[in-house]
C-alpha cells in the first residue's frame, strides 16, 4: 500500500499569487502537478473573486466565492485520496497479461492528456451572475459545464433580474410575470435586454432607415405572411407599412457527413424553444398605397432597392418564386411575381430579437 506521506507537493506561497497573475482562464485550467489533492487555496480563491469583481465592476452579487471553492475541491480531493488507497495489483488480478498491459497504457495516457481540473457546474453557475450579456458566447465556450450552465432556466433567470429595473418600459409579454414562465424563456430574456440593456438598445436606435446595400440574407426564404398597416404621423397623409415575414431556409447536410453539435439537455429544451429563432420581418414603408400580389408561401428570390425616377425617393422590388432558386440557374432565367414598392419611406429588416418584431402567442 502506497503511503501517503510519500507524496511530494509543491510548496505555495502565498505572496506569489495577486490580482495580476491569476486569471480565471487560468483557474479554470489549473495544473493538477501543482496540488496533486485537487484543493483549492484560500488565497486563489481570493485572488479570483477579487478579480472578478474588479472586472464587473461589482455589478453581480457580492456572494463570496469561497465557500463554493472549499467544498468543492474538498470533495476532489477526498476523492483523489481514496483513489490512492487502491493498489495498482489488486484491479485485475485475474485478468490476462496483455490485458492489464493495454490497461495500464490507456491509464498512461488518460494522465498524461489531462492538463486541468473538471469542476462541478455549481462553480460555472457561481461565475455565471458576474458574466454581462455580450459575453454570454464567449463564456459558453470555455468548457462544457459553463455551456450547460447557459441552458438552465436559472442562468437566464438571474440574468433578467440583474437588469430588470421598475422604471423602465416592457411590454406586458415581458413583465417579471411572463418571465416566471419556462418555456421560451430565453428568448424572452433576450428580448428584454434590448429594452434594458443601454449596449444592445443603441444597436437599434442606431440602425439606418435605409441599408447601404440589399440584403442577401432573405434569398431562398420563404414567405410566411404578409399584412399591411396604416400609419398616421405629422404627415397630413397617412403612410403604409407594408410587412413580409420571412423564414430562412433549413440548412442542407451532405450525403455522409454529420453533424457534431452540442445537445441540448432535455429538461433545458423548453427553455430553449423559440419558434421565431429563423424568422426575419421586412418593413417597407411606403408614402401611397400600393396594390400588391399574393405572395405568402413563396420564396424570395430577388431583393433590389434603388433610386425611382424622379431621383426624389427609393423604389423596392421584390420577386418571388414558387419554388427556391435552383441552383446553377441565374435569377433572371426564372419567372416569378414580382412586387414593386414606390416611393419608399424607409426599410427595415429585423430579427426576432428586435423590440418590434411582432410577438407570437409563447414569446
């Protein structure tokens, strides 16, 4: 039997370690050769919560870190100990030789591939209340634990209450109320940040009312509805709002290739769910009523906005095709409806995330 006094550890001090040369990359990362025991020192532990909270800014709450640290580690250390009460020739005594031999060298190679510590979700979830919306993707993709923690209900949860203030305007679908709600609820968090939040409410405000160049993002998608609204302004006629919901295409695998992507945990799917995740509404507003085809459940195949001919406003053209566009086929080589919009006002494309993007009944 191995004993445990043998174990060499390197010494730590405790002046070496600041607010400077302690990330939490680092941290999450941690060498195991340094403490071979998996504990955490109180003065890390320190180090990384006041860096942190020197990085937000103390926006987050002010829970000590430490605890969490502690009795985590104490667990993966409690459990590295028993693990080296088992001695090595008493795991397969009646297996083969050769066997014990492949063994010992996917054992070999298993320690020889870890270079850092697998900590519980509970310390992701801790990190979590300190993380500021922009930076949600970015955390995600540190590991797989702060990827699960961004799929739990509590994560978005905390993450509304943090910006929610009692002063500011929401509509009723986005009230604390509707958040108390599970399914969709990410979604209707992010929805709310753009109310909310002052960096993703400038994205909006800042938005021109008419794009530089035409949108290839709309191509191949297809039309879900089409409805036209009367606007009254400062004008003494009114103006049009003529709207196209669109829907992007499903992505298409190749024959033999599959995809590898993360799946959702099945107790996160609700609060995942968003029916509106692919969906984009073209607002054209228009100074006159303009009679216009039919064109829900076809496919947009060509987007033009240009100057009419009176050099005085823009002119929108819009084609649509029964089918999506083949491919190797030019655009002009294919009829379609076409939809012609002048003069225009303004131009608007918006994502489902977009403070006036009309809601559906979940979100």
């Amino acid at each position: 039997m191995p004993k445990k006094g043998n174990r060499k550890r390197l010494k730590f001090r405790s002046g070496d370690i600041c607010s400077e040369s302690v990330t939490v990359a680092d941290f999450a990362n941690a060498d195991p050769a340094v403490v071979k025991s998996g504990r955490v020192k109180k003065a890390v532990a320190n180090a990384v919560e006041k860096e942190v909270k020197l990085l937000c800014g103390l926006e987050a709450s002010q829970g000590s870190l430490q605890e969490v640290f502690s009795s985590v580690s104490s667990l993966t250390g409690d459990a590295l100990e028993s693990s080296d009460d088992l001695d090595p020739g008493e795991d397969g005594v009646n297996e083969p030789k050769e066997a014990r031999k492949k063994k010992n060298k996917r054992r070999k190679e298993c320690s020889e591939c870890s270079d850092g510590e697998d900590y519980t979700v509970d310390i992701w979830l801790v990190l979590a209340s300190y993380i500021r919306p922009e930076d949600v993707c970015t955390f995600a993709l540190i590991c797989r634990n702060a990827w699960t923690v961004t799929c739990t209900a509590a994560f978005w949860t905390r993450l509304y209450k943090r910006h929610y203030s009692l002063d500011a305007y929401l509509p009723f679908r986005l009230q604390p109320d509707s958040i108390a709600r599970k399914r969709c609820l990410r979604a209707r968090v992010i929805r709310s940040l753009f109310h909310l939040y002052e960096p993703f409410s400038s994205r909006v405000s800042l938005s021109p009312a008419l794009p530089e160049s035409p949108h290839t993002t709309l191509l191949n998608s297809k039309c879900l509805l089409f409805w036209v609204n009367k606007v009254v302004g400062t004008r003494p006629e009114p103006m049009w709002e003529f709207n196209f919901k669109f829907v992007k295409p499903a992505m298409r695998c190749k024959a033999g290739s599959a995809t590898r992507g993360l799946l959702l945990p099945r107790q996160y799917e609700e609060v995942h769910a968003n029916p509106d995740s692919d969906c984009y509404l073209l607002q054209v507003t228009t100074l006159n009523f303009i009679f216009t085809s039919i064109v829900m459940g076809m496919t947009l195949s060509l987007f033009n906005i240009n100057v009419n001919a009176d050099m005085r406003h823009h002119r929108v053209c819009l084609v649509f095709q029964d089918a999506p566009l083949q491919q190797g086929r030019r655009k002009g080589e294919q009829g379609g409806t076409q939809v012609v919009l002048d003069p225009v006002h303004s131009v608007r494309l918006m994502d489902w995330w977009h403070p006036q993007y009309p809601s559906s009944p979940y979100t």
